[in-house]
C-alpha cells in the first residue's frame, strides 16, 4: 500500500515534467495573434463523444471553472486534444524498451498486454466496431498496470531496454538514472527537471524503508506512464 502511494504522487509530479516545459518554443500552442488555442473564443463546446457517450459541458461558466482547475491555457490545449495511445503502438513501445511482449508468466507485462486487448478498446472487427479513440477509465487503469509490470522487467535488465537506444545507459554507477536512459524511456528529450524528479524517486522511496531497486521500479512506471498518456 506505502509503494501504490508512494507510485501515485511520483506519477503526479512526473506528469507535470513531462508536460512543463514551456521555455521550449516547439512546446507553444499558441495562434498567430498570440494567442493560447485554448484562450476563450478559440475553443467550442462539443456534441455527445462518439465513444463514451458523454456529453461536453455546455454552460460557458462551467467549462471556464473546469478549465482554470485543470491548469494554465497551454495545458488546457494539450489535453483537449489528447487521445488513447493505439494498441499497436502501446505494444511496440513495450518491445523496444526490452518488455518481452510474448512473456507468458502471470502478471507479467506481455501477459497483461496480450490479454488485455478489450479494456485498452481493441478493434472488433467482426462487429465491425473500430478502436476506441478516447481513453476510458478501464483503458488508463489497465495501461497503468501494463507500466507497472513493464517496469519491473526493465529495471532488472536494463541493457535489454538499451538495446533500443545505442550507446545509452539507463543508470550510472550509483544507480541514478541518467538523462539519456530517461529520454529512451520517455521517446523524448529528458529534461534537467525529469532527472531530479526521478532521481529524487528513488531517495524518497528509500526513506519510506523501499530498496533502491524498488525505487527505481517506481520512478520507470512513472515515467513511461507520464509520458505516453496524457489523463
């Protein structure tokens, strides 16, 4: 319970790292009037969503209050347009960070991936029923426990995962991760601030009585997690 606490807020913290670099021009969502996309005016109100069936909220001072809680005009664009990591390349990120996706032992990640295919909206295609474009509650949860158990093969053999990296290494001689082993787990660019939040990962796993190889496990599901979903 300490450890799924403890996972739970470093997955909170990393999320905004992984969201917050606003220095970076390439990271700018703004309009040629200089303008955020998600300034009043910019947006609209949408109709009932396709695949979950719910309705957009319709009232201007409600979308106003709910869009000032999820965080700055930026942040706000970034989300609405987020979607539902597709299976497939949910699965080739696992293999290419060395998950063995064909792995058949219980609670494993290429289990849980495999068998999971209905809770992260596969494609029916009998039914003629396309994948699920929007992340449901069962597909975010399911993805999680997917990086959880991801995690834990990656860290126990790290030189697997940076086969897909050349010339990476995922930790250093201490055990701390390096920007580089971040970067291939994330598929972008670490910054100086996802280094000291994962790094700090570990230290506060380890004052809660966790090993550091423990720690380790929690700061990667944090960041493939944070990284490759935005809800």
């Amino acid at each position: 319970m300490k450890t799924k606490s403890l996972l739970a807020t470093l997955l909170g913290l990393l999320a905004l790292g992984t969201m917050g670099c606003a220095a970076d021009p390439n990271d700018r969502l703004v309009t040629d009037m200089g303008e955020s996309l998600a300034s009043e005016g910019n947006t609209q109100h949408h109709f009932q969503d396709p695949s979950s069936g719910d309705n957009g909220l319709s009232d201007p001072n409600e979308v106003k209050a709910y869009d000032e809680a999820v965080g700055s005009p930026v942040v706000v664009a970034r989300i609405h347009a987020c979607q539902k990591m597709p299976y497939a390349s949910l699965g080739k990120i696992l293999s290419t960070r060395g998950v063995n996706v064909q792995n058949n032992t219980a609670n494993s990640a290429g289990l849980l991936y495999r068998s999971g295919g209905a809770a992260l909206g596969v494609a029916n295609y009998q039914g003629r029923v396309a994948e699920a474009t929007t992340g449901s509650t069962a597909a975010m949860s399911k993805q999680f426990d997917i990086m959880i158990a991801a995690a834990l093969e990656i860290q126990r053999n790290p030189t697997v995962m940076m086969s897909g990296c050349p010339g990476s290494q995922l930790f250093d001689g201490q055990g701390q991760f390096t920007r580089d082993g971040i970067s291939c787990l994330m598929g972008k660019p670490a910054t100086a601030n996802h280094l000291t939040v994962a790094n700090d990962a570990i230290a506060q796993a380890q004052s809660q009585g966790l090993t550091q190889a423990e720690g380790q496990q929690i700061a990667i599901a944090a960041l493939l997690e944070a990284a490759h979903t935005c809800e």
